[in-house]
C-alpha cells in the first residue's frame, strides 16, 4: 500500500475500495431543499473551504493541492500544489478574513510523525508559505494513528485551533507506548506566530492546550453565539460516535471514557469479549482490547466532559450493552451520545449567516460518511452517507447541549466534508468518482420570529442577541410567559426608531428574530451602538447591540 493511503486509512475514513455505483444520486428528504450536481472533483480530495468575505470556495486533496472552484460554471481552476506550500500529506485546510490559507499536515521522518501548520499569506498579490507552527517528532503508531488534521479560525481572527488526533484505537499499548502529551488533544495557536515549536511535553504545550481528551476532532465548527462544537469518531467498540461541546480547559474523556462510557479496559476483570457485548465478532481481529493491568490511571482531580445527547429521531441507532441488540433509541425511549456507532459524522457547519429560513436559522448540520454496509461491523440499519441538521437546544443553567437530529438529504457517496455559503451548503464526497454537491436550503424571511420549539418559559425576557458585535445579521432571542401582543423594535443611541421587526400576536414560548442591519426603509444603518426593545403587555425589555461594519 502506497504510504499516503496507509496514513488515510488509520484515519478510519479508507473508504475507496466502498465506492457505490455512479447512479447514486442525492435525495431530499423535504420538499423545500434542492440539490445540484456542481462538478466531478476525482479521488482523494478531503477538504472544502471559503473565503469568509469574499464566499470564494476551495478544495484540497490529500496530496495537497488547492483548487478554486466556480460553483455556477461548475469548473475548477488549479491553485496550488505541495511544491508550492511544502505539505505532501495534508489533512486540515481553512481560509482566513484576509485570504490567509491554512494548512495542516504530517510529514514522516523516521518512523516519527510531525505535526505542521503553513500559512499562505498574500504580500502584493502574491502567497508567500511560511510554517506557523510544528512539533516535535513523535513516534507514529502501528494503530489508528490520526495525527494532526482540523483546523478552525477563533471568531475574532487571532487564533487557529487545530486538532491532534489519537494514536490509539482506546488507550492501548502501540507501538512506542500510548498517548503522549501532543496527542487527543485540541492547541489554540496565535495566527502571526512564524516557527512555534510543540514540544512533545505537558509543560511545553501548557500555554497552547485548549482541551485535552479528545479522540479526534476531525470537524470544528462554531456555531453564530461563538460555541464551538466538534464531531469525532469513536472507537472501534461499539460506541456511539461523538458531538462535543468544546470548551477552554475541558477535559473530554479519552481514553478513559468514550461516547459517555467508561473504556472497560481500564478495570482489572474486563475479559473480552465474554464481558462486554459491544465487542461482536470482528472488532477484536487487531487483538487491541485484552486485560490490561497497565493501563495507565485516571488523571487526578480531572473531571470528564460527555458528549451532547441526541433526543432522536434519527442518527440514534445503537448497541444495547445488555443484551448485544442493535436498537433506535427514540424508539425505545432513550438517548445515545450522540451518533450511530462507525457512521463517521463529518462536515461540521452552521449557519452562521443567519441566512436559512424558520426552523433551521442559525442551526448546525453535518454528514454522516458511512452507509450502513460500508461499516466495518455490524451494519446498524442507519442508512447513513447523508446530510443532517443539528437542532442544539442549551440548558437553562448554560452548561450542556442536548440536540435533535434528523436527516435532510441521503444518498451521498462517501461524503466527507463540507462547507457553507448564504444559504446553500456545499458537499464534498471522497473516492474515484468524488463529486460536489450544492444542497440550497430556504432562505431567511425577514421580519418573522421563529418558535424555539421546547421552549416554554414561564417568564417575559429578551437574552444578548447573537452574533454579537456582529457584521451582516444577528438573532434576538426572546421569551413570552403567555399569548400576548408582542412588539420587538429596533432603536439607536438616540432613541430615534430604526425598524419594527416583531408586531403580532404570540403564542407563549421561546423565539428567535433575525434584525439584518437594514432600517424602516430598507437602507443600512450605519455601524455604532443599538438597542433591542421587546414589549408584551405593559412590560418592556431592551439590550444592547452592536454592529461593525
């Protein structure tokens, strides 16, 4: 095997030889999106990409080259290759404000891998290549070695965060030990930083680990409130597959827990497989889950952060560890964190342009890249390769997400990665015959507030809106005890009415409504200082926000 799809392949996303027929096309799953054919990208291309003012779109291969795409001619034009930016194997690419390109990759030097960020900077119309950051050899794995892969600009644009998968399926003993410090870990590098050197040391990387116990976040994304959210693919047990809430300091479990389960084998009577029901026939070929006497203790005075839970109804399938059934949790009245086992979820995006209409406005969607019978193990009945929408709903109290997830779009071959524009998403699959899709959502009404379903607040509040400052739209969130007449109107620093947004009569609940810039008469307001004024009955709440232009 040719040493780059070696490396693809300990990604757990070796999924050419599955390649479906060329008749597979597409599906909507509503009446109200639509789907378009934009290109055939060809093989080995794992990473779409958009210049976040301009909405110019790009995609990379593994091989590393860059292309800029038309998406209306359905034509590419070639921009780069690894002799240019000095990545022969890259795995991350984002593209910042400015037009700076950033790259990950992982080169290979004597059985030792280097994690590498480049940054393409543009200097009088020209991209000059310079290494942000690397790291210190590390040894590579004979096991699922992810390296180093996503990366994702902080919202104010002086940070990159970029994520070092595992070098282990769950802890086990590989080649040249387990996990080391640099690994299943997610580190925040400052944009202008020229040759940062990563130590393979706690002590070293102290000033740049953002969250540590991460088995491999190979999508990022932050959703319009500034959250930052990552999916992952779990082990190869049974487990359910990751969506997590990333946070400072977080500490997400691995390898001691997975998909908010203990790994059984941290304790001294794991007998596989007799004890334990996730390990059917075939997940132990590799001889990785065994009594282990070794492995290593929980880290003291670390508390674990679980996945968000999934309330159903779709991507909830899993294996119940009592009795080896493979179930739909919604079905039977639980929940799982947070996908089906082996579905891969990737293509992380939300619509942070608040351009999608009613109940999808401001949300997150993601692609499960396996199909059912292409998974390694037991199929689960989930169909898979297919576009899903991530209704997140946060606690009360602030500290957890639960998500209702259902499918949009199924059909897709191989989906691996995506990206959104406006109100269209655009899909990228992997494989001989990888294609582009262009999924177009309905666009954002203006002047309507959408329910929060599940929202039933027993009092009258407006929350901070969201982005916040912000630059092209912003949510307002706000909430009524009771039917009422509710008036949500815009004022500037002046007290001078800028525009109505919300005059009708609502039923009690959460909503969200969307103020795009634009006063009474349609014009853009200048940037500065405003307020949200929300009145229902004879009360009136009003908050502050600010729009830079």
């Amino acid at each position: 095997m040719i040493p780059f799809m070696q490396y693809f392949a300990l990604f757990c996303l070796a999924i050419a030889a599955h390649a479906q027929p060329a008749t597979q096309v597409p599906g909507a799953l509503q009446a109200d999106i639509q789907i378009r054919e934009v290109m055939v990208v060809g093989k080995n291309y794992i990473r779409i990409a958009k210049h976040p003012a301009s909405g110019e779109i790009y995609y990379m291969g593994i091989n590393g080259l860059i292309f800029l795409v038309d998406v209306e001619t359905g034509t590419s034009e070639r921009l780069y290759s690894w002799l240019d930016h000095g990545v022969r194997l890259a795995t991350g690419f984002t593209v910042g404000a400015d037009g700076t390109f950033y790259i990950v990759g992982n080169p290979s030097r004597g059985g030792n891998n280097i994690g590498l960020i480049k940054k393409g900077v543009l200097v009088d119309g020209e991209r000059i290549w310079l290494t942000l950051a690397e790291t210190e050899p590390y040894a590579e794995s004979t096991g699922r070695d992810h390296k180093f892969n996503a990366i994702e600009l902080t919202p104010d644009g002086r940070f990159v965060l970029v994520n070092s998968g595992s070098r282990t399926d769950h802890g086990e003993e590989q080649s040249d030990g387990r996990e080391y410090p640099i690994t299943s870990a997610i580190f925040r590098l400052p944009i202008d930083a020229e040759g940062l050197y990563l130590p393979n040391d706690e002590e070293g990387l102290r000033p740049y680990l953002y969250a540590d116990g991460v088995r491999n976040s190979f999508d990022m994304a932050f959703a319009p409130n500034g959250d930052l959210f990552a999916t992952e693919n779990s082990d190869t047990r049974d487990n359910p597959e990751e969506l997590n809430w990333i946070r400072e300091g977080r500490h997400y479990g691995f390898p001691w827990r997975i998909a908010a389960d203990d790994t059984p084998q941290r304790f001294a009577d794991f007998n596989p497989p007799e004890s334990d029901n996730l390990l059917v026939e075939g997940i132990n070929m590799e001889g990785t889950f065994y009594n282990d006497p070794d492995y290593p203790p929980t880290p003291a005075g670390v508390v674990f952060t679980d996945p968000i839970i999934n309330v159903g109804p779709d991507a909830d399938k899993f294996r119940d560890p009592i009795d080896g059934l493979i179930k739909d949790a919604s079905d039977e009245g639980v929940t799982i964190s947070t996908f089906t086992p082996h579905s891969s979820p990737l293509g992380l995006v939300f619509d942070t342009e608040l351009a999608v209409d009613q109940q999808w406005m401001g949300d997150g969607f993601c692609l499960s890249q396996n199909a059912a019978n292409k998974r390694k193990y037991t199929p689960f009945g989930d169909p898979g390769e297919d576009l899903l929408h991530l209704d997140l709903v946060k606690s009360s109290d602030g500290e957890r997400y639960t998500t209702r997830i259902t499918r949009l779009v199924e059909n897709f071959r191989s989906p691996i990665d995506a990206v959104m524009r406006d109100h269209k998403i655009y899909v990228l699959e992997y494989g001989e015959m990888g294609r582009l899709w262009e999924v177009t959502l309905p666009s954002r009404r203006v002047d309507t507030a959408v329910l929060d379903e599940g929202v039933r607040p027993d009092n009258f509040a407006i929350e901070p809106n969201y982005p916040n400052p912000f630059n092209a739209a912003t949510i307002i969130p706000y909430h009524l005890p009771g039917a009422g007449t509710a008036r949500l109107r815009i004022y500037d620093t002046q007290g001078q009415l800028v525009r109505r947004l919300i005059e009708a009569h609502q039923q009690g609940g959460g909503y969200r409504a969307v103020w795009d810039g634009l006063d009474e008469r349609g014009a853009q307001v200048a940037s500065g200082n405003y307020f949200a004024e929300i009145t229902w009955g004879d009360q009136v709440k009003i908050e502050k926000m600010q729009l830079l232009k």
